[in-house]
C-alpha cells in the first residue's frame, strides 16, 4: 500500500512542480509589465515636460513674430513719409533749377 501512495504522490508533485513553474513564469511576466508600465510612465512625463516647453517656446515664438510684424509696418509707414518728403525735396529743386536756367 505504501507503493501505491509513493506512485500516486509523484504525478502530483510532478504538476505541482509544473504549476510553481507556471506560477513563476507568471511572476517573471508581472515584474516585466510593471517595468515596462514604469518605463512608459517616465517616457509620458518626459514627454509632457517636452510638449510644455515646446508649448512656452512657440509662444514666444509667435509674441517675437507679433512684435517684428508690427515694428516692420511701422518701417514700412516710416519709409513711405520719408520717400514722399524726398519725393517733395526733388521737385522744389528741380523747380529751382528751372527757375535758374530760366533767368
């Protein structure tokens, strides 16, 4: 009766040793998804503080361009004033000029 018990007991130590295997594996899987769960949650965050800064940037971006295209219309009118007083200039000259080769 003894042997019997033996014979019997070794196809269950055999599936528990299977099932602590599967169980292991199992375990080795877990640790693995919770490292990889880590690793993206850093990669999130980093990448959250990257679209932050890349956020603050085009702002400033946007406020320099605000800034310039003002300013360049403000060169642009600038010009314009100059361009018609030279403009005025060259005729009151060539006036006088007419006005001496006249006389």
């Amino acid at each position: 009766m003894e042997r019997e018990t033996i014979e019997t007991s070794m196809p269950v130590t055999s599936s528990a040793a299977d099932g602590l295997e599967q169980l292991l594996s199992l375990e080795e899987k877990i640790h693995q998804t919770i490292a990889l769960l880590k690793s993206a949650r850093m990669e999130k965050e980093g990448l959250l503080r990257e679209n932050e800064r890349l956020r603050r940037e085009r702002e400033e971006q946007e406020n320099l361009f605000r800034t310039m295209e003002s300013r360049l219309a403000g060169l642009e009118k600038e010009r314009e004033t100059v361009r018609a007083r030279v403009q005025k200039l060259l005729e009151l000259v060539d006036s006088l000029t007419k006005q001496s080769s006249e006389s």
